[in-house]
C-alpha cells in the first residue's frame, strides 16, 4: 500500500442488524471528531467503512465485490479511497481479507472500532491495520458523547450472546454476552434524549440477558433497566430488540403492563415451531414453551404486537416439521416477522450436519412461511383500522406534503397534515396495506 493523505470526508455503509446501525452511526461521530465530515451525496469519500453482517448468505463474497466497485467508483474519480471493513465479516475473515484485498487499508472488529482513528494515522503513514481485539465494553468507555440523532435512537445495553445455536455465527464474531453498566446507560439514555431522541430502542443481541447493578449496588434486572429509563421526563417511548425467550422473566412480562412508555411490540425469535429441530438448534426452548410465553405477554398487555424470526430448511428438517412451523405461525398471527432460508455459516455445528437440505426445497417451503406470515401481517394492520394511537414523526414521506412515522405497535403510518420531525401526533388509522397504513391527524 502507498503512503494516503488524511481522509477529509467518509461514508460508513452499514449492513445487517440494527446493531450494526448503532455502531455505524458510533464510527461516523467518531470520524467527525478527528475532524472528518460525511461525503456529499454522489460524491466518492476519501474513506469508506464497510460494517459488513455475516449472519447469512455470501457475506464475504459481498464484501469483496464492494471493495472492488469502490476502486474502480475511486479510480474513475481521480482518486484511491481508504477502505476499512469493520463488523461481523471483519471479526471472522480479518486476516484473509487483508491477503486477498490490497485495497483495504484496515479491518477493525465491533469491539475494537474506537481504534479506528489510530488506524487511520497508520493507514496514512502507509501501514496496513488488523484489529479483531474483543476487549469488554472498552469500545463504550472512549466513544464520543453523542450530541445530535433523529427522534427514535438505538442504544446497545447488551452485546454478545453465550447462548450457541447450532446454526449461529453471531457468539463467534461478537463475542461473549456483556452488560453495559446501569449508570453508563443511564448517562447515555440521557444524552440521546438531550441530543433529539423521543424514542430510545434497547439494542442486544439477547437484550433481555442485560443485568447490572444500581448506584446502591443492588442487583438490577432488564425490567427494572427499562423502567430506570422510562423516568427521564422528555423521553416519549420505550422499545427493545431481540429478546431470547430464554431469558424472559416475570418481571419483564409484567413491566409491559406497568410502563405507559413502553411500547406494545415484542420481537421474540422462535425460529421453528418443531421441538425435535429447536433441540437441533440448541434453542433450550420447545414450541409449546414458546406459545405459553406470548399468552403472558398477551394477558398483561393485549394488543401487543408480536414479531419472531423464522429459519426453514435447517440440516434434516421433514416437511412435517416444516408444517409444524406453519401451525405455529397460526397460532400466533405474528404483526410482524423475518424469515430466512438456512445458511450454513462456516465454523458453525449445523454447518457440519447431515441432511443439508436442497436450496429448491428451502426456497419452496421459505414462500409458503412468507404467504402465512404477509397475511397474517396485513390482517394485523386491518384490524388497525379504526384505532386512534399517537405516531412519531420520524421523516417527509416521498410525496409532497406527506410525513411518515411511527405507531405505538411500530407500523409506518402515513399523513398529510403539517407536522415536524420529533412531533408526537395523534392519528386515526384509516387504511392499511401490507406495509403501512394511512393515518388522519385528528
Ligand atoms: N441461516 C439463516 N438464518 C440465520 N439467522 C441466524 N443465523 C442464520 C443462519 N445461519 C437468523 C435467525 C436469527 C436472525 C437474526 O437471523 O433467525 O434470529
Ligand atoms: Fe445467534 Fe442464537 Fe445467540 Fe441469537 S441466541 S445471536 S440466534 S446464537
């Protein structure tokens, strides 16, 4: 690699979960601080982050494919951009990434990206960077204060997962479970709100393994978290995401009863509704478990909504225990749902189990899982209809005049009266389609 000059602008392109959103969004304040600014639209950055995902699919190939369109967008402009791939592909394939791409100038992990900066001065004084460190909560301690984000924000309390599904990558490439200290969320929760936040979303991979201690060194659970949070004045609304149905406690279920600002949403993955594949996945919960769960949920709160994610076609499923999964979802009627086909993740235990099935059959039984869960998911937002509820407004919608936001059960809604981004708006839900609903401010 050749010596660079400093970057003066950047683009962080996140892929993947909301996670991978927050620390993008991390990486980007921190570039600003050294004094870096975001590349105007159109224009090629001087520096470019992938966030890569590796959850599913070809994710390293993807990013290969990236980094060779940002050299020949680079070279058409006149200039070699520095390329940092950071996230969960950086994590697992660090090392061959940096043989197999001369291109990149550094591959950061999501446990060491407030090392980006220092990368960048390397990368400049011509040194190539590798650092997939997974130092515990260090990233959080150096992080710049956030001072300016939209209405509804994330704050990861919780990263990490012990819990080793048989088809998972995720307790590779983010590690093992850690909890963000009480205080420290408590101090960023009210930062977020300080900086423009009316809504905070509690971000973990298993958001509801969180446990802490208080200023008084009493033990701390989620709910009592959740509630904490919910006392600072200016913020209008709680979510969280994901939650393991592992962990669900009591006290969580009843906190959906208990805290006005919470909202009335639950994404609890079950992934199948077989217990001899659940027990394949290592899930630690049977379908039975799963559907006696929700009801709690339903008893204290309902008109939750209930969102899960689904994988069909693990290594050996049947079509009877596919149909299982089908029967669960409705059971359920979920409000919301992500479903995916199986992919064998390299290192994984299912990556190595007999009865890999053929990609026609995962991709057969994956439409028929999507027809189930589009129906249930439009005759979610028809029964809306009618209902008065608060939106916040989060954007302008794409027409003249139309602003888009946010219902309590995290439906997009669209309206056409004035309104300003941040606003809490009352609406009548005049009309739903199968992804949004049309609303009218009373
Ligand atoms: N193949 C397909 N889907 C997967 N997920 C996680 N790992 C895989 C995999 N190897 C899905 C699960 C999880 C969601 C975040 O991604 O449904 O809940
Ligand atoms: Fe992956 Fe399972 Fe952990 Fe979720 S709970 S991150 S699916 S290992």
């Amino acid at each position: 690699m050749t010596e660079q000059t400093h970057p003066r602008t950047y683009r962080v392109k996140s892929f993947g979960c909301q996670m991978n959103v927050y620390d993008g969004e991390r990486m980007a304040e921190l570039l600003a601080e050294k004094g870096i600014t975001p590349a105007p639209e159109g224009e090629e950055a001087d520096l470019v982050v992938l966030n890569t995902c590796h959850i599913r699919e070809k994710a390293a190939e993807k990013v290969y494919s990236d980094i060779g369109r940002l050299v020949k967008a680079g070279r058409a402009a006149g200039k070699e951009p520095m390329i940092a791939v950071a996230g969960c592909v950086a994590q697992a394939e660090g090392e061959e990434i940096m043989a197999r791409a001369p291109a990149v100038s550094m591959v950061v992990g999501p446990q060491a990206y407030h090392r980006l900066g220092d990368m960048i001065d390397k990368a400049v004084a011509g040194e190539r960077a590798t650092d997939t460190d997974m130092p515990k909560n260090a990233k959080f301690d150096v992080l710049p204060q956030r001072r300016k984000v939209g209405p509804s924000a994330f704050l990861t309390i919780q990263e990490g997962c012990d819990k080793f599904c048989t088809y998972c990558v995720v307790p590779y490439t983010r590690g093992a479970e850690i909890s963000r200290p009480f205080s420290d969320l408590l101090r960023e929760a009210e930062t977020l709100v300080e900086a423009g936040a009316r809504e905070i979303t509690l971000l973990g991979q298993n958001v509801n393994a969180w446990t802490g201690t208080d200023d008084a060194g009493r033990a701390v659970g989620f709910d009592g978290l959740v509630k904490a949070i919910a006392r600072l004045p200016e913020l209008q609304r709680i979510r969280y995401t994901t939650s393991h149905p592992m962990d669900v406690t009591d006290g969580m279920i009843a906190m959906h009863g208990e805290v006005d600002k919470l909202m009335p949403y639950l994404h609890l993955p079950v992934q199948s509704g077989s217990d001899r594949v659940l027990k394949a996945m290592n899930r630690s919960h049977t379908a039975e478990g799963y559907l006696r769960l929700l009801e709690r949920f339903r008893a204290v709160r309902p008109d939750i909504a209930l969102s899960g994610d689904f994988i069909v076609g693990f290594p050996g499923e049947t079509e009877a225990e596919f149909a299982e999964t089908l029967a669960l979802v409705d059971a359920v009627k979920y409000a919301a749902a992500f479903s995916f086909k199986y992919s064998p993740r390299p290192g994984t235990p299912a990556a190595a189990m007999d009865g890999q099935i053929a990609r026609e059959v995962m991709e057969e039984r994956l439409a028929r899982l999507q027809d189930a869960l589009n129906r249930d998911q439009l005759a979610f937002n028809q029964a809306s209809v009618g209902k008065v509820c608060e939106v916040l407004v989060e954007r302008r919608g794409k027409r003249p005049g139309q602003w888009l936001g946010k219902s309590p059960w995290l439906q997009s809604v669209f309206f056409e009266s004035p309104a300003a981004i941040g606003d809490l708006v009352r609406v009548e839900l005049v009309e739903a389609g199968p992804n949004s609903l049309a609303g009218r401010v009373l």
